[in-house]
C-alpha cells in the first residue's frame, strides 16, 4: 500500500559545452515551469481529498472494512521505502538501466491506465451519446465455497467504462511509445489523484508518524547521499510529473525539465484528506482545518522552490512540506481547543465497524 519513492522538487541541469539539444533555462521559462508543477501539485490533493470524502462515505454505508494503515505500517514506511529506493540504485548501478526502465514502463502502463479510467471514467460517462447503452458487468473470481468463500477479485464495471479505458489505453501507448511529458504528467496526476483518494491514514497518530518517519527518510536520502538523486534521473516512470523550463522557445518539444516527485504530493495530500474527513465530522458547515493545511502546504512547496533555486542543489521536499502540514493543523487545533478531538477522531472507529459487519453477518 506504499508508493515506493518519494523524490524532490529538482532543477534541471543546463546543457553541457558539447550538447546542443538542451536550452538553457531562462528567468521566464523557470517561472512557468515552477508554477506550473505548484499548479499541478495543488489541483491532485484537491480533487482527491474530496474524492476521498465520497468514498468514505460509501464504504461507512455499505460496511465495507477499509484497508486503512496502521501505526506500525506508518511507522515501517521510511524503512521500505529506503530499501525500495536503495535497492534500485543498486540495480541501475549492476545492470543498464534501459532494461529495468522497460520492465518498469510495462508495468505502470498498465497501472496508468487503469488509474486514469478511474479518474475520467464519470466524465466519459456523462460526454457519451444516450444511444450508446450503458450495460452493467460484474467480474467475480472467488476462493472456496460458501460461506467460507473469499473475493479474490471483485469489480462491477459498465460498458461506459471500457470505452474510458480505450481512450485512456491511448494515452497510455503515446506514453509508451514517445514517453513525452504531457502523456507522463497525465498519468502521474491520475496516480496522485487514485493515491490521495484511496490511501486511508484513519487517524491523525498515523499520519503524524508517517510523515515523521518521512520527514527524516527524505533528509537522509537527499543530503546525505546522491541515492535519490541519481534514481530520480534514471527511473523512466510516470512517479513524477514534469514542465520544461525551455516550452518557451522550443515548444511541445521541451526537453529541459523541472520535476516534482508523486510522493511530495501524495503523502502530505492523504493527511490533507484525513483533516477534510475531520472537518466534516465536526458538522461545523467550514472546512477550517483543510484550507489552513491545504495553504501551509502550497507555502512549504514554495519554500522548497525558492531555497532549491537560491542554493541550486536537490531539495527534500519534505523537510519543508512535513512541518507545515503537521505543525499547522495542531497549532489551530491547540488555540481553538479541539486538539483532544482531533487526536481522538478516526474515519472508521474499531468498535463501531466491528458492530457493523456484525449485523450485516446476522442478517
């Protein structure tokens, strides 16, 4: 249940005396480019936080257990994730790297597609004529017989769907085939998007513990190594979205990027869900503590930007985004007094989803 890197805000290198194809960047190209990945960074955690209210919502109604992270996942994270991302470094290092980044293309073409048919498919839904019929499937494998079966696949679809999927499988072959930036950055926004949406903390504890855990992890691998570094130059996947900071004098066919990796959005995106979850519980008609973190959020990724550029070296997203968005909510939380209640707050309350899946057996 775990993105297996996170990678920074980085500027891209100017070209080198004997490289023509790269531009160097200038002032006007570097502002577009940064503020378009702050744009791009905003508009996923919006979008999902909200999306994540809607799924919660359906999982309490339908009494569905949430595959939510617990505080020992939350706490082994940072560790994972350092293996996952050293043990790549290692095999860029033993083995060439086109053949890692073709497996790893293969696979998240696959991925992509599926994240960004969630994503589009209730606004395909709604642009396809009302001739074409929308026919209803359920695919089911399961284990065993009843009643100790086990889904080992469940999904409801509609024919709606697949066409979503076709056009979706486009983009996703233009992204195979061209690896341009528009078709990576589509796909990596539909991950951040399905990540923010998807991924539970639960309760603040957790997220406080990830984002702790985290917030060393990025330290570590960014200053005190050129592990992230090199990785997040190597790795050929759509974990990260990109804008190129020559799009002014070479158009589409910009190829001098600045990059910001998924998982500076998409774990501080998942906590800014949670406080939106809390916000609505509150049922004080104000998401108060969504808005102040969602704002501390685009402050602390600006901050990154600014001290990146100001000092030209790879910075960890996180040793900026991590206390803006943990110190910001529990300053509130603290001055308004609902700091007991907000540690006190989870989405799906162990005794009251056990009730429930309790009643829904007898029944």
């Amino acid at each position: 249940m775990a993105e297996p890197v996170a990678e920074e805000v980085q500027e891209s290198v100017n070209a080198s005396a004997n490289t023509t194809a790269r531009v160097p960047s200038t002032p006007e190209g570097m502002a577009i480019a940064y503020g378009s990945l702050v744009i791009m960074a905003l508009v996923p955690i919006l979008i999902g936080a909200f999306r994540s209210v809607r799924h919660h919502k359906e999982q309490k109604e339908s009494g569905e257990k949430p595959d939510t992270m617990t505080q020992k996942d939350a706490a082994m994270f940072p560790i994972i994730a350092s293996c996952a991302l050293f043990g790549l470094y290692i095999f860029f290092q033993i083995i060439s790297k086109d053949y890692i980044n073709y497996l790893l293309t293969g696979y998240f073409f696959f991925l992509g597609i599926l994240a960004l048919t969630h994503l589009l498919s209730p606004v395909v839904s709604k642009l396809i004529p009302a001739s074409v019929p929308n026919i209803p499937f359920h695919l089911q494998l399961v284990k065993g017989k009843a009643p100790q079966a086990e889904d080992l696949l469940n999904y409801e679809f509609t024919s709606h769907d697949l066409v979503c999927m076709g056009l979706c499988s486009g983009i996703g072959v233009w992204y195979l085939l061209k690896k341009h930036w528009i078709a990576n950055n589509l796909l990596g926004f539909a991950f951040a998007v399905n990540g923010i949406e998807l991924l539970h903390l639960n309760n603040v504890v957790t997220g406080c513990i990830l984002l702790g855990g985290l917030f060393f992890y990025d330290i570590f691998w960014v200053f005190g190594t050129n592990v992230m570094v090199t990785v997040a130059k190597s790795f050929e996947a759509p974990i990260k979205l990109v804008f190129p900071q020559d799009l002014l004098e070479k158009g589409l066919d910009a190829n001098n990027f600045a990059m910001l990796g998924l998982g500076d959005i998409v774990i501080p995106g998942i906590f800014i869900a949670l406080l939106l979850r809390f916000d609505n519980s509150l049922k004080r008609k104000t998401n108060f503590y969504f808005n102040a973190t969602f704002f501390a959020y685009f402050m602390g990724l600006v901050a990154t930007i600014l001290v990146m550029h100001l000092y030209r070296h790879a910075q960890p997203a996180l040793l900026y985004l991590v206390p803006a968005c943990l110190g910001t909510p529990l300053f509130l939380a603290l001055v308004r007094g609902d700091i007991k209640t907000l540690f006190k707050y989870e989405d799906h309350p162990a005794e009251a989803l056990e009730n429930k899946v309790e009643v829904k057996k007898n029944e």
